[in-house]
C-alpha cells in the first residue's frame, strides 16, 4: 500500500480485521511514543496515524471479495443483516430485559451505549414501535464496584426515592449481579447548578427526602467510607502520598468536632451533584443513581454539591440557604461546611484507590484533594474559637 485517502469511489476500502508483525509494530510503537501526547492525535483512529506515516510503515492489502467482511456499529444493523439475531442472541442482558418487561429479545431495539461513568456503562434501548414504544436505560456494573458499592442497600434507596417520587425513573434491578433497568427520560439535561431556580429546587428536594420521616437500613459516613477505600488502596503498597497522614489527622480531628454538633441523620443520597440529576422539558427533577444511599448527616449531601460542582463559596452558602429556607447560623453554617471537608477527602481516597487499580479518574483527583485542604484550616480555627469562653464582661 503507497496511498491511502478518505472517500472515492471504484477503490479499495480498509475495512475489517489487520495484522501487525513484529517488524511492523516496532516502527509503529515507536510513531506513537512520538505523536501520543499531541493534541490533535485525541480524536485519531490508528488508521489517520497510519495515513499520516505511509511511507515509514510497510502494509500489503489483502483483497476480499464484496459481501465476504460485514461491518456493524448498532445491534440495529445486525438486525437488519440477520433478522433472527436477537431472538438466537445468548445474553443476560437481554434475558434481564424480556423478563422484566414482558417482551421478547426481538422487541428490543435502539440499543446503544449512553455516556459512560467512572463506575458503571449504561445503555439506552426501546422496547416497541411506534405509539407503543417505551425507552429505558440498562445499567451495566463496572469492574471492581461490588468491592465498594452495597447493591442491596442501593435498591432500597432507589424503592424509597421512587415512592417519594424523587426518582420517578426506577423500575427494578438484582442486588446480588448489580444489574438496573430505569425509565428514559427523553429531551432531558443535567441539572445547572448556576441557576438558582433549579439549585433551589434541587436542595428543596435534598430537605424533603431528610425530612420524610423515613429509614434505610444502611449507614453512610464519608470518613468511615474513606477508611474503607484506605485499605483497598493499602493492598497495592504503602501511601506514599506528601502530605497524606498530616491531612488525614486533620480530617479526623474536625470530624470529632463535627459529630459533637448533635445533628441528625437522615435518608441521605450520598452521590448528590448536578450530573445525578435529570432535567425533563418542564423543569421536573429526578435525582437518579442512588449507588452510596443510606443514613447519614443531614450536611452530606450539601458537601457532595459543593465538592462535585464545585461551587464556589458565594454559591455554596446560597444553596445552604435554599436548603434551610433561611439564613444559616453560624453552628449550621460551621457544621455543613465541615462535610464539604469530609466528602472532599472521602473521594479524594477513593479517587487515589481507583488510579491504583489502573483506572483514571483525571482532574478529579485534584478537585477532591483541593476541597478536602482549603477549607480544613479555616474550620478547625471556627471550632476552636466557638470553644472559647466568652470574656466577662464589665
């Protein structure tokens, strides 16, 4: 091969399966080290770098006959070449589906993956046609979850916040194979935490779920949590990590100032940010991903939005006060600051944990450590200056 360009027509096409020799892959694999980090290499399947480098790469065409090599990009399309596929198709997935839904494998189309997610692969599918036809969304676990999420505990939140109708998109799931199907919501969006109409509806709904009068089985504490992620990352060698046990002790000693507060717990989300919520065409929100639910400090979830949205302080403090309804008090304000601490580092352990998996979870790591260590001071000085005794006076 001498030439390779995009379109035309009456010419070959690369298109199915190649082979790299060893001679082949050793001048390829050094290109790459070469132009890897470049920018404009991100969006570049091998074939453009291939294109790029033609006359450093020696590759011989081998030539199939028309209709011998089938390409594929949906199940749709496969459906189309081979009717009975999904009907012949041996999946769990799709046992999952037609069991749960009534519905044969064959009824189901549209399966395609949505967005993925640090934890999990959801795919959107339709069950019928036309006037019929019901959209949903099929989770899929990722690798390593069942070490740090309780499926059990997850379904009993996901029951109880669609009997609250805080999630109106739940529909069923396995707690033992961590598997979920949910309603689609179709012309939605995530939440935008700038706009204060929908930051307000958002910590509306946070109080309302605190206040329900209700319980989950399951207790949730960042730092119980992130002691948990300390030993799962303890299993791939020591924390070597500058500054880590000085940040830690910190951390432990606000919590203890913090639990003396004596505020309640409550069914709490746990995950509680802009991109675990829906949207739909009329302004109804749907908190959805209910993985970390459970009983906790009625401040975690506002900790979680500071965190993940992360809102900057004029921000945060208007969405405590949507939360309250009022202007917080110094020990409420004190007190659910604290947890934007305790969530920062809960992640930012989890987040170190996963990259020792081999996972890369990105700026996040950043974003969770820098919460965790901005405020930590500034707390610890608020607690021991409440502390104080107040000076007589004359």
């Amino acid at each position: 091969i001498t030439g390779v360009t995009v379109g035309g027509a009456d010419a070959w096409t690369m298109l199915g399966h190649v082979y790299f020799d060893r001679a082949f892959s050793t001048s390829f694999r050094r290109i790459l080290e070469d132009v890897y980090a470049l920018p404009e290499t991100e969006p570049k399947l091998w074939e453009s770098i291939y294109i790029d480098h033609i006359k450093e790469l020696d590759m011989v065409i081998r030539r199939y006959p028309s209709g011998v090599i089938n390409e594929f990009d949906s199940l749709d399309e496969v459906r189309g070449f081979d009717p009975m596929f999904m009907e012949n198709l041996d999946s769990e997935i799709f046992e999952n589906i037609s069991a749960v839904l009534g519905c044969r494998k064959s009824d189901v189309h549209d399966f395609y993956p949505l967005k993925q997610g640090i934890t999990n692969l959801s795919c959107h599918f339709t069950v019928g046609d036309a006037e019929d036809a019901a959209e949903y969304v099929y989770r899929h676990p990722g690798i390593g979850t069942d070490k740090i999420v309780d499926r059990r505990a997850e379904l009993e939140a996901l029951s109880l916040a669609r009997d609250l109708g805080i999630d109106r998109t739940f529909v069923t799931g396995d707690p033992d194979k961590g598997w979920k199907i949910s309603r689609f919501i179709s012309d939605s969006r995530n939440l935008d935490a700038s706009r204060p109409d929908e930051l307000e509806q958002a910590m509306r709904m946070d109080r309302s779920l605190h206040e329900s009068g209700t319980a989950l089985s399951r207790n949730f504490d960042f730092i119980t949590e992130g002691i948990k992620y300390e030993r799962i990352l303890k299993q791939y060698g020591p924390i070597d990590v500058p500054g880590y046990d000085e940040l830690r002790e910190k951390v432990l000693r606000l919590k203890e100032l913090a639990d003396a507060d004596g505020f309640a717990k409550a069914p709490s989300h746990n995950d509680f940010f802009p991109l675990n919520f829906l949207v739909d065409s009329t302004g109804h929100l749907d908190l959805i991903d209910w993985e970390y639910a459970g009983m906790s400090d009625v401040a975690a979830d506002f900790g979680t939005m500071v965190v993940c949205a992360q809102l900057p302080r004029e921000k945060a403090d208007q969405a405590l006060g949507f939360y309250f309804g009022r202007t917080p008090t110094e020990l409420e304000n004190r007190h659910f600051w604290s947890y934007v601490v305790f969530a920062g580092w809960c992640w930012y352990v989890w987040a170190l944990a996963k990259e020792a998996e081999g996972d890369d979870v990105g700026e996040w790591l950043l974003i969770y450590y820098r919460h965790a260590v901005d405020h930590i001071d500034r707390l610890l000085s608020a607690y021991a200056q409440a502390a104080e005794p107040a000076a007589p006076s004359e």
